[in-house]
C-alpha cells in the first residue's frame, strides 16, 4: 500500500525535515555568532593597542615640549 491509498502523505514526514533543517539553521547561527564574537574580541583588542599606543605618543609630546619649555627658559636667562 502506498501512503496516498493508506489516506497519508508526504506532508507527514516535513515536520521531521524541517526540524532538521531548524536544528542546522541554528548550528549556523550559532557559528556565525561566535566567529562574530572571536572577531569582536580582536576588534577590542587592536583598539586597546592604538589607546595605549596613543597614550605613549602623548607622553612622549609632553616630554618633547617640557625640554623646549627648558631650552626655552634657559635661553632667556642667558
């Protein structure tokens, strides 16, 4: 007996499939989020670098210009 004389059909057997296919979209999902994540933390990461690298270029200015401020103040005394 088929499943169309036995009154069913195909449609019985989509819930399992879409399930299927649910669970897969999700594992995906799931994937992309975490390599998102991983990317985010990196992103994070290199941003944090350029802070303190940014940090030390300051530092490094305001040591620059106290010794022109000195030079400075020393010439003016000569």
């Amino acid at each position: 007996m088929s499943a169309k004389e036995m009154g069913t059909s195909d449609h019985h057997n989509r819930p399992h499939e879409e399930t299927i296919e649910i669970k897969e979209l999700l594992k995906v999902l799931l994937q992309s989020q975490a390599k998102l994540a991983e990317a985010q933390a990196q992103q994070a990461d290199i941003q944090r670098q350029m802070l303190e690298q940014a940090k030390s270029q300051e530092n490094i200015q305001n040591q620059m210009l106290e010794v022109l401020k000195s030079n400075s103040a020393g010439n003016k005394q000569q």
